[in-house]
C-alpha cells in the first residue's frame, strides 16, 4: 500500500511540474506553487490515515477540515478586514492556511509530531505564497492555523492500532500492540 500511495504522489507531483512548464518555468507563480502545497497537505494527511488502515481518522480528517472550513468562510462573511491587493473585505482569516494547517495539526495530533512536519512545513509554504502574493497579511494566516487547531483540538482523537494483545498471568499484566506504516 505503501507503495501505491508514493506512485500515485509521485504522479501527482510530476502533472503538476509539467503543467508549470508549460506555463513558463517551474513555479513561475508562487502562488501557484503554495495552491500545490494546499492539495498535497491534505493529500499526505490521507495517504497516511489509509496506509495506517486508519478509516476513523479518514472521517476525523474530512470532519475537521471541513468544520474549520466553514468557520473561516463564517468569519470572512463578516469582511472584517480588506485584503492587501485591495481585492475584497475578505483577507480575514486565510482559507489556504485553514485548509493546510488542519491537515497538518490531524497529523500531529493523530500520529505524533514525527509525522507532522513535512505537512507542517507544506502549510507555512502556502501561508508564506498568500502573504508574497498579497493575498493576505500574517495574522490572517495566523488565525487560519488557530482556526484549525481548534477543530482539530474538538474533533480528533489520537491514534490507537485496532491490533492490540493483551497477556496476563497471576503477577503481572502485559499490554502491547503493532502496526505498519
């Protein structure tokens, strides 16, 4: 499974250098580039709850990224804030930043920092391209991620393998678990 998860990242990555070539050079836009990281966050999030044989944290990842989602669309529904491009009322808070930091904090709170930091650095990537593409300031980035980790703090629970053994005799009790990555 393993396997198939990093062919079909491999392949994903790959469409979507090409398709940068085509427009003018690898990542021409930064911004492009930070709406990559956004799938991909996302993506690495859900390839490792199913590589895990995890399917309760694949609805825990569709319910808090979806909840945090909402939230921020609720909240840039009161335009509280103009974005730096002068676009709209609508910079506050950064909805690329709720949506790839929710991935990242499942990861983290789901199966450890260890995990967590690729997806963790995805998500300061694209809160980084908002920010140079003027599409944001930093604390609207920085509300997204809080956005996210209050979802995430509610809705997501830490990890326990399904395959636990448990031994016990008349001294002790022995408790111990396996799983794969």
């Amino acid at each position: 499974m393993k396997k198939i998860f990093l062919t079909i990242f491999a392949l994903c990555l790959a469409t979507q250098t090409n398709s940068a070539l085509a427009i003018g050079g690898p990542f021409s836009s930064w911004e492009k580039a930070g709406d990559m990281m956004l799938v991909m966050t996302p993506a690495y999030a859900l390839g490792l709850s199913i590589m895990a044989h995890d399917y309760t944290g694949v609805l825990q990842l569709g319910e808090s990224v979806l909840a945090a989602q909402i939230a921020s669309e609720g909240i840039k529904a009161l335009e509280l804030e103009e974005r730096p491009n002068k676009k709209d009322k609508k910079s506050f808070p950064s909805g690329h930043a709720v949506g790839a930091f929710s991935s990242a904090m499942f990861v983290h709170k789901r199966y450890g920092l260890r995990y967590a930091i690729t997806p963790y650095v995805m998500s300061i990537f694209t809160s980084y391209t908002r920010v140079r593409a003027k599409a944001h300031y930093w604390h609207d980035c920085l509300a997204g991620a809080a956005v996210s980790a209050f979802f995430t703090w509610i809705l997501v629970g830490k990890y326990v393998p399904e395959n636990i053994d448990v031994a016990a005799d008349t001294n002790s009790v022995h408790v111990g678990f396996s799983t794969q990555f």
